[in-house]
C-alpha cells in the first residue's frame, strides 16, 4: 500500500452540474468518496453540463470514476444506492421509463 497519498473527496453529483437538476440541492451535504489526488486531477474538469437529469448524471460520472480511478466497483454500486435514497423522486420511474 502506498503511503503518504493526499486525497480529495470527489462529490457525485458533482455540485457544479447539479444545481440545475436539483433545485435544492444543499452543496454541504452531498454524497461524495475519497480518491487519491492525483485520480481527483484527473477527472474534476469534466465537464456534465449537457446532461439534463440525475440519472443521467450519475451514469456519467460514475463512468469517467470507472475509467479514470481505482474506485472499486462495490463502492460505486453504493454511491449509487445513497443516491437513490437521497433523491428517491428523481429515480421513480414513468409508464414509458424514467423520468
């Protein structure tokens, strides 16, 4: 194991690209993990502006975490669920699919 790493905690979803999905989104108490720093350089620019939906959002993030970092996938399945407890409204699904 690696000593002396600094980490940064990766907030999902990000505060930047939530607030237009969220209206209240409270920026102090988001869900969020602990990566490496040098992992958090990697992905914090990314940019989800274009995504219009929470679920949409999560996917996204959730992949570049995936792709970019050593996240283990149990921790994202429970970023996942923290989510959908979180914001259980924006997961209901309609009769054509989700919202």
């Amino acid at each position: 194991m690696e000593k002396n790493i600094t980490t940064d905690l990766h907030h999902i979803p990000n505060k930047k690209d939530i607030k237009g999905i969220i209206k209240d989104f409270d920026t102090g108490d988001g869900i969020a993990v602990t990566i490496p720093s040098y992992e958090h350089i990697r992905i914090r620019h990314f940019d989800y502006s274009r995504v219009q939906n929470l679920r949409s959002l999560l996917f996204e993030e959730l992949r570049v975490l995936r792709k970019y970092t050593k996240t283990p996938p149990a921790v994202l399945i429970k970023i996942i669920e923290a989510n959908k407890g979180r914001y259980p409204e924006y997961f209901k699904k309609k009769k054509n699919g989700f919202k």
